[in-house]
C-alpha cells in the first residue's frame, strides 16, 4: 500500500503563487510516476502535470509555462509549483501515485487539497 498526505492548498488572488506537496509513505519502492490531478465542481478529474521516476514531466497544456512538478526522493515527496494563477484553476487537486508490481499496476490517491483563486 502507498499513502498519499497532500497540503499546500489555499485561497489566493489571480497571479499569485502556491506551492503544493504530497508526502508519500508506505510501498513507495515499487512508485515508478507521481502526477497532479484536480477537479472543479461539474468537471471531470484531469491531469495537470506527472514525473517519472527518471524525471522525465509532462503538463496539461492549460499549465504549461506557469507550473512545475518536482520531486525530492530523499523526502518522498513531489511538490506542484502553481504561479500566475487564474480563477479557472480553481479545483480540489489529488495527488497520484502510480505503482508497479508483480501482481499488476496501482493507483494511489491522496485525499485532496483545496486550491481557490480569487480576488
């Protein structure tokens, strides 16, 4: 089992910054990739940015220049740097886990963080 604590989340002016993190514990052995998702009210959950285990990232195209994934491995923990925020990136954002092992692949998720931008 993965567990996923998320925190970072907040209410914020258009054009400001947050930073969100994602901790993770547990089976973190067999993570080979860790994404953000998020989700407003009536939309379906998206992907907003991932990284592999090499480093390798990739955005949703709606973040892309104003967003960076990053992860520190010796922290388990992958952070979500949001900058230039909009009032269209209002959404409860899940952190995600992807786990491989013998027996098949995982998904983990965290519990969410709510993130709200406006003025």
């Amino acid at each position: 089992q993965v567990q996923l604590v998320e925190s970072g989340g907040g209410l914020v002016q258009p054009g400001g910054s947050l930073r969100l993190s994602c901790a993770a514990s547990g089976s973190i052995f067999s993570i080979n990739a860790m994404g953000w998702y998020r989700q407003a009210p009536g939309k379906e959950r998206e992907l907003v940015a991932a990284i592999t285990n090499g480093g390798s990232t990739a955005y949703a195209d709606s973040v892309k220049g104003r967003f960076t994934i990053s992860r520190d491995n010796d922290k388990n923990t992958v952070y979500l740097q949001m900058n230039s925020l909009k009032p269209e990136d209002t959404a409860v954002y899940y952190c995600n886990a992807r786990a491989i092992r013998n027996s098949g692949i995982y998904f983990y998720w965290g519990q969410g963080t709510q993130v709200t931008v406006s003025s």
